[in-house]
C-alpha cells in the first residue's frame, strides 16, 4: 500500500457506525476498523500517554539551559525563535522568511494589545472625569443591548432614537432629580425606564420605550426594588399616545 492510498484519518466514521483505527499492511484488507466503544477505550490509553510525554517536556523545558536568544543563526541558515517543549532539543528554529513573519505578528499583536489597553484606560478616565460623555457612552451601550436581546440591529443613530441631543438629554435627567441628587453621587442613583424596554415585543415598541420621555432618575434602592414592573394599560396607552 502507497502513502497516497491512505484516505482514512483516526476517528473517521463509516456509514455502518465503524470507526478507523489504523491501517495493517499485514492484512488483506489494510484498513482497520473497529466499533465505537472499543474505540474510546483504544483513544483514553492514547490520550494518557499524550499527557504524560507532555508533561514530561515540561519538566524537561523547565531544567534546559536556555542560553539562545531569539533571532540567534545556526549552521544550516535557521533562525532560533524560541523554546518549545514538544520540538526537537525543545527548540524552535525557523527559516529567515519565516522568522520574519511570527516576528511581524508577534509585533502586530502586541500593538494591539497596547492600543487596547490604552484605550480602555482613555474610556476609564474619560468617564470618570467626563459627565456628558458618560452619559452618552451609557446610553449607546444600554441601548445596543436592548436591540440585541431582542434580535435586532440597532442601525441608527442613538440621538435620533432617543429624540433629542446627549445634551438635551442630561438636562432632561437634572430635571428628575430630586433632593441629594447629583452627577457626583451617580450610582447612588440610576437612569431608570419608567416602563422598562424588556417589555417592547417589537423593534416599532422598542424605538418608542427608548425615547428621552421614557427616562428618569430614580435612586438605586427603588429602581432595584421596582425591576421590570409596569402596567399594561400605561404601556399601551404610551405605545398608542
């Protein structure tokens, strides 16, 4: 039998529930196939060997003297990238070209990952310092999330949603406040739906219960209390106004 014969992979599955194990060459028929359950029982014995050869690379990585550094040169033009407990001597050596690559991913990645962290850094302080624009960043998230729950794709803007400006919005909030209030003690207090979005059974219904009109202040105590509490009559006469 040729290596090109070879069209069976461990695990495949025969239309009579069969599965492959491995191909004998001393057998007329090269390809061996065994029943489900004697084939779980074959692979655990395999998996445990797989996890004790890797635990011992593990060890054996963790007693290796590491003298390479990455981008060190072989006789043969390879290039080290770095230690590997399942290669060879627990080493990996690439060629130039592909050196080349992990080294400009590995760089693209950890940009990313500064950019990302920059940025939630900005967005944490923006917010903290930034009244307005975490307001406005609350109400894009709270709102693409209500659109989300109910299989929809909140494709315009949160303003027009809303029906008014994030400016016009905090002032409409201000004037829910009542005594103590204040955007310094915010958490102390919530935005509250007066009847809240989880009862919209339509995007129509949604659009509607996200309007500003819908908003208030309501200290946290009462809003946790309240819940999703409404009335259906001052729903339908809301929807229908």
């Amino acid at each position: 039998m040729e290596p090109n014969d070879k069209i069976y992979k461990r695990g495949d599955v025969r239309d009579d529930g069969k599965v492959f194990w491995q191909y004998k060459r001393e057998r007329a028929n090269p390809e061996y196939w065994i029943t489900a359950s004697n084939f779980e029982r074959r692979l655990a014995p395999e998996r445990l060997r797989c996890l004790k050869r890797a635990q011992m690379m593990r060890l054996k990585s963790q007693h290796q003297v590491k003298t390479l550094k990455r981008g060190d040169t072989n006789g043969e033009g390879l290039v080290f990238w770095k230690y590997e407990p399942c290669m060879i001597n627990g080493e990996r050596w690439v060629t130039p070209i592909k050196f080349k690559e992990l080294k400009d991913r590995t760089n693209y990645l950890q940009r990313q990952k500064r950019s990302r962290a920059k940025q939630k850094e900005y967005m944490k302080n923006r917010r903290g310092s930034d009244v307005l624009f975490r307001l406005a960043h609350n109400a894009r998230t709270r709102m693409g999330q209500a659109f989300k729950n109910l299989g929809y794709s909140k494709g315009t803007k949160t303003e027009k949603i809303l029906g008014c400006s994030f400016e016009e919005l905090k002032s409409h909030i201000e004037s829910t406040f009542t005594t103590h209030m204040s955007w310094e003690n915010k958490g102390e207090w919530h935005i509250d739906h007066r009847l809240p979005l989880s009862a919209a059974t339509n995007e129509e219904e949604l659009g509607l219960l996200c309007h500003y009109t819908n908003t208030q202040a309501m200290w946290a105590e009462d809003n946790l209390s309240k819940g999703d509490k409404y009335k259906k009559q001052q729903l339908q006469k809301y929807l229908t106004k």
